[in-house]
C-alpha cells in the first residue's frame, strides 16, 4: 500500500474550468468598465474588484488546498458570491440604462451558452469584445457569470464529497503518523 502523503499535491488552479471561466468575466469585465464606464464612475471599482474576486480567490482556496479544506470552501464560496455581485451590477447596468438584458431561453442567451461551452479562453472572447455593444458585453458577461456559478457549485459539491469521505488534514495527519509508526 502506497504511503499517504500529509501534504498532498494540489492546487493547479490553471485547469479548473471555473477559475478559467471567471479569468474570461474579470477580462472582459475590465474592458467594459475602461470602454463604457465614466472615469472616476465608483462602479468601476465596484465591478472590477468583484470580477477580480471571484478570479483571485479561486487561486486562493487552490493554494490552501493542501492544509485546509475548510479555506478552501470557504474561498471558492466566495469566489461564487463575488461573481453573483457582479452579476447584480451587470443587470443593474443594463436596467438603469434602458437596456435589453437576454432572457435565458431567447436565441441570444442560448449562442452565448453554446459559447461558453466550448471557449474557456480570454483571448476568444476578447476578440469578440470592439466589435460588440456595452448592451451586448453586458450580456455575454452574465451568461459566463451563470456558467461560472454553475462550475463552481460543482466544485463546491466535489470538495463537501472529498472532505466527507477522506476527513480533513487533522484527520490525515493522524492517519499518516500511525502509517509511519506502522500501526
């Protein structure tokens, strides 16, 4: 039998699908507050600090990963209610500026869904970005914001599933001191 490992290799961060996905939303969060958005406007802040929250701590709960499932869950719910804020500035965006926000079974919503399946990557949807309206933007942004509180539900189950069935590092230091002491 193996050995277990008390400190576990984890945390690449890079290949979860919902740090890749929210890597798009703070990119494309950032040219639409610099492109539509009023210098000095504290919604910039706003939007930006929250789109670089749901990226960053994605980062944060991976590194921790190894020591602490309990920060790591905690960091990636975070991340989740970051993105939901964001969200919220999204709709009021649009709702305050008279703009059309996509209904979820519309053609719109359902391309920019399709979209968000098979492109995870920044520069894809960047390129998309000077030729599309704040309305448009704004739009695309929500349907990843969906997308990404999706994935990062799923990963918040396979942690709570993870923690469940193999304890937590006070657990896992227990198990391999006595794997140590051949007990």
């Amino acid at each position: 039998m193996e050995q277990e490992r008390l400190i576990p290799r984890r945390g690449n961060y890079q290949k979860l699908l919902s740090y890749q996905k929210a890597e798009v939303i703070y990119e494309m969060t950032y040219y639409f507050c610099e492109r539509f958005l009023q210098k000095g406007d504290r919604t910039i802040d706003q939007m930006v600090q929250a789109a670089r929250s749901g990226k960053q701590n994605i980062i944060e709960g991976c590194a921790a990963s190894a020591t602490s499932q309990k920060t790591e869950i905690k960091l990636v719910n975070v991340a989740k209610a970051s993105l939901q804020e964001l969200l919220e500035d999204y709709r009021d965006y649009l709702r305050t500026r008279g703009l059309k926000q996509w209904a979820e079974q519309s053609v719109e919503w359902q391309d920019m869904r399709d979209l968000g399946k098979k492109h995870n990557d920044a520069e894809f949807f960047m390129a998309l970005c000077p030729s599309r309206s704040a309305e448009v933007i704004a739009n695309m942004v929500i349907v990843l914001i969906y997308q990404a509180d999706y994935l990062l539900f799923k990963q918040l189950e396979r942690l709570e599933k993870d923690f469940l069935a193999e304890g937590g590092f006070t657990e896992r230091m227990y198990r391999v001191r006595k794997q140590q002491r051949g007990f």
